[in-house]
C-alpha cells in the first residue's frame, strides 16, 4: 500500500492489491482479492444525485493502472479493466465485465453480465447494455439526438448484440437479441433479432445464423464458437442465447427483407 | 436451386456494390471482392428463393477459396436442405 491515498471511510476487504499512486476515495466499497494497479482513482466524487453513493468494487476484480471510477457505480465480481478505462457515476455493470484501454462508459448505464468491451469504446450516458455484449474497438454510443443539448435518447443493446470495430450507434436505436452491426456501419432505428447490419445506411443485409468465414470454418451465432471464453456458471445462459439467436431465423425471414 | 439463379444472384451483390461481375469461376473470393458478409447475403437470399433452410458444415466451409466453390456449397446447401 506505500504511495497510495486511502480515505478512512473507505472498506477494503481482504487480500486486495493496491499500487502505487492510487488513491482510493470515501466512497469505495472494494470486495475480496482485487487488485488495482497504479495511479487509478477509485471512488472519484460526484455530483448531483450520486455524490456520497458508494462505489461497490465486485470480489476478484482487476482494475489497471490509470482507471478512474466515480462513486456511484457497480462493477460486479470477476470484472477486470484495461488502463485508463473512465466509468462516470451511476453505472450498474453485471459480474465478469471486460473493458478494454482507454474506454469511457459515461454514467446512468445499466450494463449486464459478461460484457466484453475492447479498446476505445465510447458508452454514451445511459446506455442500456443486456448480458454478453460485444463492442469491438471504436464503436461509439450515442445519445443526444440534437447535440448540443440535454436531451436524453440512449441506446438499447439487447443480450448477445455485437457491434464490431468502428461502429457508431446512433441515439435512441435498439439492436435487439444477437444482432450484429458489421464494421464501420452507422446503426439507427430498430434492428432485429439476429439482423445483421452493415454500411453508413445501417442496410439490413442478412440474419447471423448466415455469417461464417471460410478458413476457419466457423459460424455464428457467435456462442458456437466463443462460448468457452466464459465462465462455467454462464455456460447454460449462453446455450439459451444461442437457441432463442437460432429461433429469430423463422420471424426474420418472415418480417425482414435485406434492403 | 439452379446454378445460373445461384450466380445471378451472387453477381447481384457484387453489382450492387459497384464491384465488377466479369469473373471466371475459377477466380478467388478474394480477388473478386466477395466478403463473408456477402455469402452471409447471398446464403439467406438463396434459402428465401428456395424454400428450404441450409445447413453448414465447418469442413465445406473451410474448403471454399473461389467463386465456383461457393456455387458448389449453395447447390449442394440447397438440395439437401430442409423443407
């Protein structure tokens, strides 16, 4: 603990790692065996509604150096940060959230279990993230409808949506279960199950039971392939995603027409 | 579902894209600008013309390199596919 900044007020549990020039606020409530790198901020003050509100810091979580977390919010067990990872006040995140380097979640955001989140990945404020989402590096959610202003229109992603590398979603528009948004395309508006999405149109272009590549033989829903980077306990979890992703082939090819 | 539809409906895709449709079968996905994106396309538009529902395999799937490939994997894809 030498060279760390620790309120007393703070609770810290047992076995946890703190590095050098981390400074932990009033407000933290850290779990069991986590380890913080250096130079992190923990519990940083709020204002408004969530200032004072604890900062609750899941069991065996890693948080890399340089990250700064707001009183306020709730990384569940198991979660793990890249360096300089941002995540404002007011965030509920699930167990088992992944979020890589130099991402910001800019607060008011519900986020569920098992997210995976890479590098500079932008989470408008708001934003509402079911289970075992994928945001790719530089996809970017949005949530003001007119900006500058305050209003309010952030996105929903529904379990197991992906959006790949570079993709902006635009405020208000809701992928729904194990849609997919290919890279580089501007999502807007209502994408439905198991869409695929592609393009700055945000063009429906097929359903992801379809998505394969071919030297590597693999196939989406992207569970058959990934499943095992997950823990034991959401195993039966992503067995269910993948059935209710392959049952919402029949409504799309009733309802949907590639456009 | 006849080859000829299946190739119509490949070069659709291409054509859509400003991407050229004057190929050999023997040319490489690669080498035509054919994205797994676009097999995904041109998969779904293919059981929506047949009426059956496609079934992939991981072997035949890593096997596909050229364009006559993909015709050879949807042919066979849509005969055998469930009704």
């Amino acid at each position: 603990m030498e060279g760390t900044l620790i309120h007393p007020s703070a609770k810290i549990g047992t076995g946890v790692k703190i590095g050098f020039g981390t400074r932990i606020g009033a407000s933290a409530v850290i779990g069991d065996n986590c380890v913080i790198g250096d130079h992190c901020t923990i519990a940083q003050e709020a204002g408004g509604e969530w200032k004072g509100r604890a900062l609750n810091l899941g069991e065996g979580s890693v948080i890399r150096s340089h990250t700064v977390l707001y009183e306020g919010s709730d990384l569940g067990a198991d979660s793990q940060t890249g360096h300089h990872v941002l995540i404002r006040e007011g965030t509920k995140c699930g167990p088992n959230l992944r979020i890589g380097s130099y991402s910001d979640i800019e607060g008011d955001c519900t986020i569920g279990d098992c997210a995976r989140f890479h590098g500079y990945a932008h989470i408008g404020r708001g934003s509402r993230l079911g289970n075992f989402v994928h945001l790719y590096s530089l996809t970017i959610l949005l949530n003001d409808p007119l900006p500058p202003s305050e209003a309010m229109d952030p996105v929903t992603l529904e379990d197991g949506a992906v959006v790949a590398v570079g993709t902006t979603v635009m405020p208000g528009a809701i992928m729904r279960v194990g849609s997919f948004a290919a890279s580089r395309t501007v999502v807007a508006g209502e994408i439905p199950a198991g869409a695929v999405v592609e393009g700055p149109q945000g063009c429906i272009a097929t359903h992801v039971t379809f998505l394969a590549n071919f030297a590597h033989g693999i196939r989406h829903p992207w569970t058959r392939n990934f499943a095992g980077r997950y823990p034991e306990w959401a195993q039966a979890r992503l067995k269910a995603l993948e059935e209710s992703i392959i049952a919402s082939r029949a409504d799309f090819l009733k309802n949907s027409r590639p456009n | 579902m006849q080859r000829t539809d299946i190739l119509a409906l490949f070069k659709e895709i291409l054509s859509r894209q400003g991407k050229p449709t004057d190929f050999a079968e023997d040319a490489e996905l690669t080498a035509v600008g054919f994205r797994s994106l676009d097999f995904s396309e041109l998969a779904l538009r293919v059981e929506m013309a047949a009426g059956v529902t496609l079934t992939f395999d991981a072997a035949p799937l890593r096997a596909i390199r050229t364009v006559k490939d993909v015709l050879d994997f949807l042919v066979a894809a849509s005969t055998s596919g469930q009704q």
